[in-house]
C-alpha cells in the first residue's frame, strides 16, 4: 500500500511564554513549537517558516520541533503586541500545507523617562496677583504603561532671593499646574526661576526636570513722584523769568518719577490752571516750562501755574510753580503776595516751621533709606544721572536713568527718569512722539500694534521686527514667496548649504540632506541623527529621520538674525553616531520685503532762508528699511508742490538719501511755512513705503553743515566693561556762528538692541555704554552718528566698534550620548558615551583640555571638533564594581584658565560569567532507616554572584542508578531552596549508603552550572530480632551435644551462635541461660555464647542436661530469641538406649520449685534492670552508650550471605580463637575498645561499667558519634 499525500500538517503550541519583556536579549527562547504530518516518508517531510517583518525566527530544534526565538529588539512603545503567523508545509506533491497564528504580547520595562513637551517654559505673572493662581502648566509624557507611564511632578529646591521656591510656588502633582502661593510685587523682583522635576511610578523610577522661567509684568500700581518743585502745600519755589525773554525761552522744568516701569512709568505734564493761560506751554514728555510768546510790559510780575502729571493709568499728582517776571528781586518790593495773602509778619514763623520740616523729612528719610538698605542690601541703588541742573535735595536715591531712552528732541534735550525696572523693560515704541503731544493714534493707551509688540515678547524680548507680520498684506507677501521658494544645496569638501527665504513655516521643506550627504535613510534613526547648536542658540532647522527632510523648526528672520549684512548665513552641524560623523550644514537667508521704509522722525523740520537761489539743496534725513538689497530703499517721492522738486542720490554707504531742490525762490511774507509729504519706497515685490511729513520755516539761509573730524571711527572696547565707560568721543564742527553753528550729535537709526547697550551726549559728543557688552554674543557694532546744526543741516560718520574677547566663559560640557549601563564583558576600547565640550570664547581662550580622575577604568579619545569618546581601558567586573561615578574636567588655555566638571553616572550591566558555587566540595548525610517518604535529607547551597535571573540558582538531579533504580525514586530536590527530600523509605539491610550527584544551574543566557556529589549514609535501627543459627531453632529438631564424663572445669562443651542483620550496637549481642536442668552445672559466654562447665561433672549428675538459652541485642528496645539445647553427659551413645527421654522431667517436684524460683528472680532483676536503665538513660540521655565488641565463633558454614567478616578483630584470645562475624555496618562502626578480656570471664576492674579510658576515649568522639541520636 503506498502512501498518498492527504494530511496537512499540524502545529502544536507546547510553550508560549507571553507576554514577553521588551529588554529580553537577542536570541531569547519565547516558545516551542511541535509539527506533526501523519504521511509518510517525503509526504511527511514538513518545513516551518514565519511571515516577515516581525522580529522572530524559528529555530529548529530535534525531531519536529521548533523554538521561536527573538532575532531584534522588541520595543513596546512601537508594537505592543505580535500576531505570528507560522506557516507548515510538507514536501508531498502536491504539497499541502497550514497556518497558525500565536498572539503574542510585549510586557512593559520602565525604559523611558518623562519627557516635557517644551525644553524652557516661560509664564508671565502680573504683579499683585492673587495667592493661587495658576501661573503655568507644564506637562510630560512618558509612552511606558501604566505605572511606568504615570508622571508625577514635584518641585526641586531652590532659593530664591534666599527664601526656598516653595514658598513662592507649589505644583499640582497629577496636573503639573505651577500655582502662585503669595503676591508678586515687580518691584520686588523681576524674574525667577523654578526647577520641576518629573517622575514616573516605575521601579526603579526614572525622571527628567525642566526649568521654568517666571516673569512677572508690571501693574501700574505707583502714582507719580514730584521731585521739583517740591509738592508740599506750604513750600514755595520761585523761578524767575527775564522780561525779554521771547517766545520758547526755557523759563523751568518741572521733575517727577514713577516708581512702575514700561508704558507705565510713562509720564505726561499738562498745565490745568494758569495766571495767563497763553503765556507759558508745558513739554507733554519733558516737562520743560517755555514762554508761547514774547513777555510784555503788561504781563502781570507774578505767574501762578498748576501742573498735573499723569502716568498711564491712575491716579495723578499736581504741583504749584510760582514764576516772577523781573530781572532782579530789588524790583519786587514784597514777595508777602506770592503766599496766597499771608502776612508777612507770619512769613519768619512759616519759614522756621519750613526749615524744621525739612529737616525732620530730610533725617526721616535718611533712617528709611539706610533700614531700606539694611533690609534690602541686595538691591541696587538707583541714582539720578540727569542733565537738569537742580539742587541734589531734590533727588531721592532711589531712582535710575532709563539707559538711551531719548524722547525728548527739542533743542534742550535731557534724560528721563524712570524707575530701576525700565531697564528691562518689554516696552517699545516703533515710532517717536512730537516734542509737543502725542498723535492722536499715538496716545499712551494701548493700540492694536502695540498688543501685538506686547505679545511676542520672548523670554528675553525678541526683536520687535517679529510682530510685524501681523499685517495682511504682509503675510500674502510670504505666502506668496514660500510657495516660490527656491532652494539650492550644494555639497563642498563633504558639507553642505542651503539657500532659503526668511518667514518659512515651521515644518516647511528645506531640501533632502540624506540624499545630498548620500546617507542611508533606513538607518537615520538608528544612528540618531539629530541637528546639533552650539550653547543655547536656537535650532533653526531639523531633519526628519523617516524621509531625510530637513525642515524649519523655528521661525527665522533675517532681520532679527543678520540686521543689514548683505550676507545672513547660520551654520549647524548635522550629528550622527554609530560610527560617529559631523558635518557642517550652512543655511543662507534669503530676504523677503517684510518691511517697510521707516522714517527716523515723524517730522522732518528744514529752516530755509528767503534769500535761498534757485536750484539750493537741502538734504533730508533717509528712511532706513531693515531689509537688503532690492527690498531696501530704492527711491523717494515728494508731495507736488511750486517750490521745491526731489533729487535722489546715493552716498558712500551706498544708501540712497533724498535733497530738496529749490525750483522756485521763496517769499516769507507771503509763505511764512510749507508742509510737504515725503514717501520713500522699497524695491520689493510688491513694494512697501513710508512717509515723512516736512515742514519748512523760511528763515535766513543758513549755508555750512557740520563736519566730522573723521568719515570712519573705529575703536575696540573690551567685554564685561563697565557701565558707564566711555567708549569713544566724536567731534563735528561747524562754520557757520551763532546757533547755526551749534552741533547735537544723535544716532541715525540705530537697532533697539544698540540702544539698550550705547547712548550719546548731545552736546559733546561721547558714546558711552549703558549696557553689557559679550563678545560671544556680538563680536563688533555699527553705529551711525548723526551731527545737526540748530536750523537742520546735518552731516553723519560711522563707528566700528570692535569687542575684545577675554576668557569670561568656563568650558561647557555636554553629554551628546552615553550607552549605560555597558556591559561587563564589553572589550578593552569600547565606546560607551561621546563627550561635547564647548567654550563661547574664541582663540586660545577656548581651546580646552579634558581629562578624567584617577582609578577608573575608562579614557577620553580625542574625536572631531571638539568631540570626545569614552572609552574602557580595561576590563569590567559587575561583581567587583557595579557602577562608576565618572568626574570629568574641562579647562581651557585662557588667562587665567577657567574649567568645569561634570560627574557622568555610568552602570554595569550584568553578563552570565560566573557559574554557581556550592558551599561545600562535597556533602554527606546522615539518615535513619525506616525514614517517613518526604522527609528532609539534607540541605545543598549555592551562590552566584551575578545579578538578578543570572544570579539565580535552580537545583536539580542528575540522572544516575541506585542499586539498578534511578536515583529520583530514592530523593528529589526543591528547585528554589536545595532541600533533598526522601521519596521513599530506607532500609539500612538493602543498602548502607549511596551517592547523588546534583546539578546547581543559574538562569542566564546560556545558562552556567556546577555540580556537586551528595553522600548519603543510612544508619541502622534495631528492627531486627537475632537469629539464632546453632542449634536450630525448629521445634521438632533435636540437636545433641556429647559431654564427656570426665570433663573437668571450665570445658567448652558446646556454643550457641546467633547473628542480627542489624550492624553497630544494634547487632552485638549477648548470651543467658534462663532455665537449666542443673542450674549450677553450665554456664555460658556472655558475648561468645560458649557454654562450659562451672564444675567438675560428678557421677551424681544427670545423665540428660536440657538448657533454655536467651540471646539479646543491644538495641533500644533491645530483641531477644531463645533457644534449647540438649547435653548428654556420657562418654559413649550405647550407654542411653533411648533418647526420647532427653525432653525435660517435668516430675521432679524439686526441680520445678528451683525452676519458679529462678523464673521470679530472673523476672525482677529484669525488670529492676530497665528500671535502673531507663533512669540512667533520662539522666545522663547525652552520654554515649559503651557497648561491647564481642566476637563469635561459628563455623563458616552456617554464614549467610549478607553478613562479611570483620578484619583482624582478633577479640577471642582462648584455645579456641575463632574469627568474628558482624554485619556489615561494623566495618564502618565508631566503638572500640582499648583494651582486651580474659578467656573466662571479665576482670573485676573491666565489668560493665564505664573506666576512665573508656570515658576519655568517649569524650573524645566527633560528630560521627554525637550523630546518631540527631539523626
């Protein structure tokens, strides 16, 4: 019959261990798999394959069966779970074939730390806030499950201002919403910052802090303080005014701060009442007190005014200014009217009240100013650096100078005064106000540009620029160049460069760096391939590692970024380990027309002189655009007019800058001003403009512009200067006399940053530095000055300003990789983390050494650019040392050097490379016979000094034979303790000993193992009665022994041999008559069983002698058998004629009563006996027993089987020296006896009891002895 191939093979699942931890190595065993085909031959040939893509593999293993193995990482943040399907087919023709699928689940290892959705968080928080807001939420995501992934937030301690951070903010640890646990005053304090910590529940838990920044925005809570003149009701300044003074003569100035900083310390000066309300006018931002007009003969002498100033919120604060016109006091007989009519008389007792006041404030003020300092000394004092000239009474010391606030542009220009806050001000006009009054769409409140300025302020105040997109027509402008974005890559000495527009969207295309740097795109991720800056820059730009993109990741802005350089060029590094390759990623910035031409003033002011001829040239000032080339500045219009025509020009600089023309000669009589509009217009598409208004006063001409004594100044200026450190002097002159020949120096457009950093005199001319200067951040500035004459000629020169570097940055160390732990048996040079060090300074202040401490097994190589890779520099033993806290040192070259640290926290993790130990070589054990099956044996253990499942220990058996049985039928072992327990019970008769050979193997991949032998030593308990060999116990068998009548004596006239199976104490036996037909005739060897006479035989003897002879062991309970035997006291047989007579005569009365007697007497003595026994054995129950050492003499004949002789005993010393015979146990018995008995009896100083010999020799036993009663 031929087979035919109709069975389909089967799969069988006989193990699955699911779910399987996503650490498990390569290689690990999930599952055993088992096919079956039930064809034969070819037909039953099967082959078992997996679907692809999933990690695993079938193994194939012995006879049919297959283990499905782990060929990659399993990561369950990935793939949770796997549905395998293993597919059999055998070779039939046709062959068939069978499907199974196993569902297999990836369990969860905490192997992810949380992680914050944002690397820096920044809250702003308004001052005065209420107790328990919410001030920010921070979150972090951890994608391990359940307790792996649950995230708890808590704070980190710290300090701020000295008190501990708790006691400013608490955190929600479910939600990670910070709340505010006081109200913050900005006053106070400006900024804080708060470390968050982020841990998850797993075991052991992993974590990752973030920091938060908090800024806190200032409330207009401070209403203005007047300085002068001073506000108090009965203190009266008077300022007097000359009586030619003509219209805008600078008559006083009124001084005030507010305490806020930003559009809240902005200040306004308005006059609600006045003697002669159109005599004097009021600066709106200067607070300057001018004459409208010329003074009058009929002008009263004495002028009231009542100034308000006001904040930009609420309330105000007023003062009064007594003004005299008169050009000395001695005109003014009484100054009694200036008191609002209070007697002169009273003026003396004002003035005195007056001084005492003041004093008494000025002390007051003084003990609140020093407890102030006391109680804040951390807080810098603020003092006035103004250009009033007024008493120094007047100014508290308790305010600063707003650094380069420049608002104020009439002829008398002075700094204004604001609180210490203003200096970090996120305030910012884009535009400047009229010397008069604020525009109307320009007033101190808020406006739609504003809030928008407001916010995108950053952490730091971003530029302003980055708000401007705001604007409709601007964002199709980007709109339209991004999606005409031409990109160019272009790979030079194996780097790489791409050419953009500014204002992409996050996640916008760049190119494809993988495909232009020629990487694998499979292997981006496994090398992990990342964008790298230095320091705390931003990351401009990113590659996606699935498609090898890279993208825009933050906004960019050419202007922010470059400001006017023609070239805008950022440089990153592209990063990538295994093997570790960098390379150079420059980016150029294209620019956009996002900007608009701007204006420097609102107002261009020109002062002409009527005799001005035809074709006269008036420069004006240019309109500045942040962007570059074509969409910079490229031509300007003028409003259509009858006097003037524009000419457009382009200067040195090659900026275009506009003159007025004269085309027709003007006439002051009939045109006194002319207001002209001027456009400027970029070259972008499509273009933007601005406007300037121009007003003309027609005035005598004024012919010579200030000259600068150099086109270019170029100075250096080291980092870290301090504040107030003059940077460099201009100079400009002017020929012309008089006011026209007076020179103001001021920046032409200068960038908000500049102006936060220099300032400069009007009048002389120095450039001073108000703000700190890094060289990391800028390494020089361009400044354009700007020198003007009174009536409106100006002339400009730039300043070069160069940074000098000094070494003011320690080396930064940067933790790029670390592969931890690092396996123990990771070889000599292996990398296990690379290493960044950076320094922001340049030259030799940032070359850097490092170097690691002493005594650990690692070293820093050397890599590319400043990268270095830690490597081992020998071998790694987890036992020894389990983890190693690396302290790495980095200093630099610089003068002094500057250096850091950084302790990199590195584990080892455990390899399977030590097998377990047992405690012992080898381990005996002792166990009683007739045992309970379970009971324990003994104990085995063993230790392994690896870690966790390596270190692990499971006991087993190793197969082997007892007497032809496995050895598991007579023990079993406890995998997880190494108890060995009896399966079953001994028997000392069958066997006295045996070996067990034990396997100890730990769970490690492979596993490692050690084995050990087990001796087992049964001992023997007294559960065998003797047996009696001679004679025969049967009951019909007579056995006669001859006695001659002539034996005298002491004759040996027979002897009783028995042997126990049992062996040791057990087995010695003893010998006793306990019945005799003539109880004084015989007696027998206690421990030979030789019975002899006691006396000579006499003729009155009997002839028939019967003897019932007892024989006993040693053991407890002690056995006994009897036995009869027979003696004919006769010399020859023919003398008895019938020996059935040998049974006993039970007639003689005599005897029987001699035989009751000695049955009572050997009963009691018996019985005493125990008694006596039992009592000495309660008493002294841990003394050893001495037993005797007997010998036996029988004939070989009757020696079964199971019993061998013992060599050399030697213990019979009589005529009569036979060999002895014990059991086997004997050979190994622990007794003896020193000494030796005579042939009859026992000496009187060797009975029973103990000797001091034996005592000694019985102390002296080891745990061999002590054992048995243990056991």
């Amino acid at each position: 019959m031929s087979d035919v191939n109709d069975n389909a093979p089967v799969i069988t699942i006989k193990r699955l261990h699911s779910p399987v931890p996503e650490n498990v190595p390569l290689s690990t065993d999930v599952g055993i798999i088992n096919v079956q085909d039930r064809d034969a031959d070819n037909n039953g040939q099967v082959h078992c394959s997996l679907q692809q893509n999933v990690p695993f593999k079938l193994v194939p293993s012995i006879k049919n069966y297959y283990s499905l193995v782990t060929t990659g990482e399993l990561d369950r943040e990935l793939i949770s779970d796997y549905n395998i399907t293993i597919t059999a087919t055998d070779e039939g023709s046709p062959p068939l074939s069978s499907s199974k699928t196993i569902h297999l689940t990836v369990a969860d290892v905490n192997d992810n730390p949380p992680v914050f959705e944002e690397q820096v968080y920044s809250a702003h928080m308004k001052d005065n806030n209420k107790p328990g807001s919410s001030v920010c939420t921070v979150a972090a995501t951890d994608p391990d499950w359940r307790q792996n992934g649950t995230v708890v937030y808590t704070l980190l301690p710290s300090d701020v201002s000295g008190a501990p951070v708790s006691s400013f903010v608490s955190i929600n640890g479910d939600t990670g919403v910070v709340h505010a646990v006081r109200s913050f005053d900005y006053e106070q304090f400006k900024s804080f910052k708060v470390l968050v910590l982020a841990r998850d529940n797993g075991s052991p838990p992993l974590s990752s802090n973030v920091t938060v920044s908090v800024f806190i925005s200032d409330e207009n809570d401070n209403s203005p303080q007047i300085l002068y003149p001073s506000p108090e009701g009965n203190s009266f300044m008077t300022e007097m005014v000359p009586k030619a003074a003509q219209s805008g003569s600078l008559v006083s100035k009124v001084i005030a701060v507010d305490a806020d900083s930003g559009q809240n310390a902005w200040l306004a000066y308005h006059i609600v009442k006045a003697t002669d309300p159109g005599l004097f006018t009021i600066g709106e931002h200067s607070g300057e007190i001018r004459t409208q007009r010329d003074i009058s003969e009929s002008d009263s002498t004495k002028q009231n005014l009542i100034v308000s100033v006001k904040d930009n919120g609420q309330p105000s604060a007023t003062c009064a200014v007594y003004l005299l016109i008169s050009d000395n006091l001695a005109e003014i007989p009484e100054l009694k009217d200036m008191s609002y009519d209070e007697s002169s008389s009273k003026l003396t007792f004002y003035l005195l009240i007056a001084l005492v006041s003041v004093s008494t404030f000025f002390l007051t003020f003084i003990i609140i100013i020093l407890a102030v300092r006391f109680c804040h000394r951390r807080t810098p004092r603020l003092l006035f650096d103004g250009a009033v000239a007024i008493p120094s009474a007047y100014l508290p010391p308790n305010y600063a100078e707003v650094e380069g606030a420049g608002t104020l542009r009439s002829t008398y220009n002075y700094d204004a005064y604001l609180t210490t806050g203003s200096r970090t001000s996120d305030f910012k006009f884009v535009t400047s106000y009229n010397e008069e009054t604020l525009p109307a769409d320009l007033t101190l409140k808020k406006n739609k540009s504003l809030d928008i300025l407001m916010g995108c302020a950053g952490d730091e105040l971003e530029a302003v620029t980055q708000c401007k997109m705001e604007n409709k027509g601007a964002l199709s402008v980007v709109l339209h160049l991004f999606l005409s974005v031409f990109v160019m890559a272009d790979t030079v000495y194996g780097d790489v460069s791409y050419s953009f527009p500014e204002e992409m969207k996050r996640g916008s295309v760049i190119g494809n760096i993988a495909k232009d740097l020629g990487l694998d795109l499979n292997r981006l991720s496994f090398r992990k391939a990342r964008i790298d800056t230095e320091g705390n820059r931003k990351k401009y730009c990113d590659i996606n590692v699935n498609t090898g993109e890279l993208t825009v990741a933050e906004r960019i802005d050419r202007e922010g970024l470059c400001e006017n350089k023609a070239s805008c060029v950022i440089k990153q590094e592209l990063f990538l380990e295994n093997p570790l390759e960098l390379y150079r990623v420059s980016y150029k910035i294209q620019d956009i027309n996002d900007n608009s031409p701007v204006f420097t003033n609102d107002l261009i002011r020109l002062e002409i002189r009527e005799s001005a001829v035809k074709g006269a040239t008036f420069p004006l000032d240019p309109a500045h655009d942040a962007d570059i080339g074509e969409n910079s500045v490229q031509g300007y219009a003028l409003q259509r007019n009858q006097h003037f025509v524009l000419n457009v020009n382009t200067n040195a600089y090659g900026l275009k800058y506009s003159e007025l023309v004269l085309d027709k000669e003007l006439d002051r009589e009939k045109e006194q001003e002319l207001s002209l509009i001027l456009t400027a217009v970029d070259g972008g598409t499509p273009p933007r403009s601005g406007s300037v208004a121009i007003h003309v006063t027609v005035l005598d001409a004024n012919d010579n512009a200030p000259v600068f004594s150099q086109s270019v100044y170029e100075v250096s200026l080291p980092e870290n200067s301090p504040l107030d450190t003059v940077v460099v002097t201009v100079s400009a002159t002017d020929a012309d006399d008089g006011v026209n020949g007076e020179v103001i120096y001021a920046f032409d457009h200068i960038s908000e940053k500049n102006k936060k950093l220099f300032t400069v005199d009007a009048k002389s001319g120095e450039i001073i530095l108000t703000g700190s200067v890094d060289f990391e951040e800028e390494t020089s500035f361009e400044l354009q000055i700007q020198a003007k004459d009174s009536p409106g000629l100006a002339t400009y020169s730039k300043v070069i300003i160069n940074v000098i570097d000094i070494n003011d940055n320690a080396p930064v160390i940067l933790l790029k990789s670390l592969n931890s732990p690092v396996p123990e048996n990771a070889l000599p040079g292996t990398e296990v983390g690379i290493i960044n060090v950076q320094d922001r300074d340049s030259e030799k202040n940032r070359q850097v050494h490092c170097s690691l401490q002493q005594n650990v097994p690692f070293k820093l190589v050397p890599s590319i650019k400043n990268y270095y890779s830690l490597v081992t520099t020998g071998e790694l033993d987890r036992e020894l040392v389990s983890d190693y806290n690396i302290t790495m040192t980095a200093t630099d070259e610089g003068s002094p050097p500057l250096s850091s640290s950084k302790t990199i926290h590195l584990a080892v993790a455990d390899v399977n490379d030590n097998p377990p130990v047992f405690e012992e070589q080898v381990y005996s054990a002792q166990v009683k016979e007739n045992n309970k099956p379970g009971s324990s044996v003994c104990t085995v253990a063993a230790t392994d000094p690896d870690w966790r499942q390596n270190g692990t220990v499971v006991y087993s058996l190793l197969p082997s034979d007892v007497s032809g049985a496995p050895v598991s039928s007579f023990v079993s072992i406890n995998g997880d303790t190494g108890v060995i327990h009896a399966v079953r019970s001994f028997d000392y008769e069958q066997f006295k000993s045996f070996k067990v050979l034990l396997l100890a193997r730990d769970n490690g991949s492979p596993p490692l193992s050690s084995n050990v032998t087990v001796s087992v030593f049964i001992n023997d308990e007294n559960d065998n009665s003797p047996q009696i060999l001679y004679p025969s116990p049967e009951v019909n068998s007579f056995m006669t022994e001859m006695v001659p009548k002539a034996a005298q004596s002491g004759s040996l006239v027979s002897k009783v041999i028995a042997v126990d199976a049992d062996s040791g104490q057990n087995a010695w036996l003893s010998y006793h008559i306990v019945k005799a037909t003539d109880p004084g005739l015989f007696t027998i060897g206690e421990n030979s069983g030789e019975i002899r006479t006691q006396r000579d035989i006499s003729e009155s003897d009997s002839t028939k002698q019967n003897l019932i002879v007892s024989v006993k062991d040693n053991g407890q309970p002690s056995l006994s058998a009897t036995c009869a035997v027979y003696l004919l006291i006769s010399d020859n047989l023919a003398e008895i004629p019938e020996l059935k007579d040998m049974s006993y005569d039970e007639s003689r009365s005599k005897l029987t009563f001699y035989l009751i007697i000695a049955l009572v007497s050997v009963s009691t003595f018996f019985l005493t006996f125990i008694i006596i026994i039992l009592a000495v054995r309660f008493c002294h129950r841990r003394k050893p027993r001495l037993l005797f050492d007997g010998a036996v003499a029988i004939p070989s004949a009757y020696l079964p089987p199971n019993y061998a002789e013992v060599e050399g005993a030697g213990t019979l010393r009589s005529t009569y020296n036979y060999d002895a015979y014990l059991t086997t146990g004997s050979r190994t018995s622990d007794f003896k006896f020193v000494t030796s008995y005579s042939e009859g009896t026992l000496p009187a100083d060797l009975t029973l009891k103990k000797k001091n010999s034996v005592e000694d020799l019985m102390g002296c036993a080891g745990d061999e002895f002590e054992s048995v009663p243990q056991v």
